[in-house]
C-alpha cells in the first residue's frame, strides 16, 4: 500500500482529470456512485501506480464490472490507511461498517418497496371506479404501511445496537491506543511516544524544549549480581519516581533497556533543577533482598541535558543530549552534565 490518497489538484486540474475519468467509466459500464468517482479520479491523475494496476486488472471490459470488487477496491485504498494498524481491530470495524451498510441498505430498499406501493394505490384511486378493486388496494397498502412501520421499528433497534457496538468499540480502540504508547514494565511513556512527544515539541518553535537521557549506573552489574528480576524491580522503582515529576509540560519514558528519556517544556535552569531531583531521589533508592529484608546497597543515574536550538532536527538533540550522557558517566556517574558545559 502506498501512502495516504490525497487531492490537492487545482480547479482547472481536476477538471481535467473528472473528464478523463469518465469515459473510462462509460466505456466499462462503470455505475456513477461516488466511491467510483474517485477510483477512477485517482487512477487518471497517474499518482498512484499500485490503485491503477488493481483498478484496470479488476475491470478490464464492460462485463467485468462488480460492486463488491469496486467496494474493496475502495476500501484497500481510501480507507484501510485510516484504520488501526491492530488487525483485529480492523477486522472490528470492518465488521460493524458492514452490519451498518447492511442495516441502511434494507431499510432503504424496504422504503423503495413502500414507496412503490403507494404510487400504485394511488394510480388505482384515481383511475379506478371498481369499489373492490380500490378496497383490495386499500387493504395492500395498509399491509404494506404495517410491514414498514414493523421495519422502522426493526431499523430503530438495530441503529441503537449498533450506536452500542460503536462505543464499545472507541473506548477498546482508544484503551488498545493508550496500550500501544505505554511501557508495559514500568507504567510511563514507551519509545514510540517518546519520539512523538519529541518531534512535536520540536515543531512548535515558540516553546523551550529541554531533552534529559538518564542512564542507570552500572545496571548491567546489577542484573548479574541479583538477577533479572531484581533488575526489573529497579526499573520499575524508576519509572515509579519519574512519574512523580510528570506534568504538562514535563513528559517522561522509558528510552530503552536501563535508558529512560524527560522531555521538558521550561527554562534550562528548570531542566536542571528536575534533572538533580530526579538524580537524588534515584540515589536514595536501597535494593532490599525481600526474604531477609537485608540492604544490597543502591543505585544510581547518569543525566545529560541539551536545550533544543533553533530549528534543530530531533536526531541533533538526542546526538547531543547523548554525548552529554557520557561526558557524566566519564565524570564518575551520578551526576548531571548539560550539553557543552559542567553545570
């Protein structure tokens, strides 16, 4: 699948486009729906080679033409891009889109049904003079009125199902979200909403943005020593303090392994402040050996801190925020380095 299916063509473009397209509807018998429309508007501009092999294999001739085919087509590239990347999730959606299309279309053809009925008994009032030819298409129609209303009724439940099911399926969607941009281990931000978090500040040239890498001193020693389990503990020890610092414009994660990330929306002298407070209360940390309640001594972070400069890419942040991580390990650890310079 290519990326997102966009048309930003000018008027006299588009134009351009709409009659080239539809020819080639005519000549293959194409039925002028909307979701048509734009396949073949799409496939005419020549923007997107991977629509237009699927499009023109599908429907080579007049008689090859298919609603269901036109619909997939559609779906696969206008409307899958847009949905969850979690396959059951879209097999959710896709689901309750069907069941609601299936619900409109029955309604809509039992509408079609009654509107035909009426015409009928109308065209029997007006040119009949027969009292039981006009009674028998009386008592059709009200038949007919009793089935439809039977129908709304039908139509009415379904939509309140379904208005359920839909809900259901935004609080699983927006839970699944929340899941995806969560560290499971230790509770805070993962990877992928650190670099969310980063690039958007950084996007936003009117805002300070202040990047902390913080490192675990000497982790690896820890875990061979009292085992991964212990190791996990103390991460989420970690990731237990990081989440006092949290705010709105302080955002915290785990960056990978014993590395977590702070992304800071203040001052530089802000930055440091949080930076030290983390550092001391990580130091006060004791990993304790639950069965004997006995000390095993504690652990400590590494900070480096770098202040975003004008228009700088998040790739050049990190480089620096990084270096400033190792000039603070080469220091002695347990200290903060800010990019540049001692603080």
């Amino acid at each position: 699948m290519g990326s997102t299916i966009q048309f930003k063509e000018s008027n006299e473009a588009s134009a351009d486009f709409l009659r080239k397209a539809v020819p080639l509807m005519v000549g293959r018998k194409i039925p002028p729906t909307p979701n048509n429309y734009a396949l073949w508007y799409a496939h005419v501009t020549a923007e997107h080679p991977d629509l237009s092999e699927s499009l023109l294999a599908t429907f080579p001739t007049p008689e090859s033409y298919s609603h269901e085919k036109s619909d997939q087509l559609f779906f696969e590239h206008f409307i899958k891009q847009h949905l969850p990347e979690n396959d059951k999730s879209q097999s959710a959606i896709v689901a309750l889109l069907s069941q609601l299309l299936g619900v409109v279309n029955e309604n809509v053809n039992s509408t079609h049904d009654y509107g035909d009925a009426l015409k009928d008994t109308m065209i029997t009032l007006q040119s009949s003079n027969d009292q039981e030819e006009i009674n028998i298409a009386l008592t059709s129609l009200l038949d007919q009125t009793q089935q439809m209303e039977t129908k709304s009724r039908e139509f009415q439940t379904d939509l309140l199902q379904s208005r359920q099911e839909v809900e259901t399926l935004k609080e699983a969607l927006e839970a699944s979200q929340k899941d995806a941009l969560v560290d499971e281990l230790t509770q805070i931000d993962n990877r992928r909403a650190f670099d969310q978090t980063i690039t958007k500040a950084l996007a936003n040239p009117l805002q300070v943005t202040v990047l902390l890498l913080l490192d675990l001193d000497h982790f690896k020693r820890c875990n061979d020593t009292y085992g991964h389990v212990m190791g996990d503990k103390i991460l989420q020890q970690v990731g237990k303090i990081l989440t006092e610092f949290r705010k709105d414009d302080v955002h915290v994660s785990r960056y990978g392994g014993e590395e977590f990330a702070v992304v800071i929306n203040d001052t530089l002298d802000n930055a440091v402040n949080i930076a030290e407070s983390i550092r001391d209360k990580v130091s006060r940390f004791r990993i304790t050996q639950s069965e004997t309640n006995t000390s095993l001594g504690s652990i400590t972070v590494s900070v480096g801190i770098a202040k975003a400069r004008a228009k700088e890419s998040v790739k050049a942040l990190k480089e620096r925020a990084d270096k400033a991580l190792y000039q603070a390990k080469e220091n002695g650890r347990n200290q903060v380095y800010v990019s540049d310079t001692r603080y």
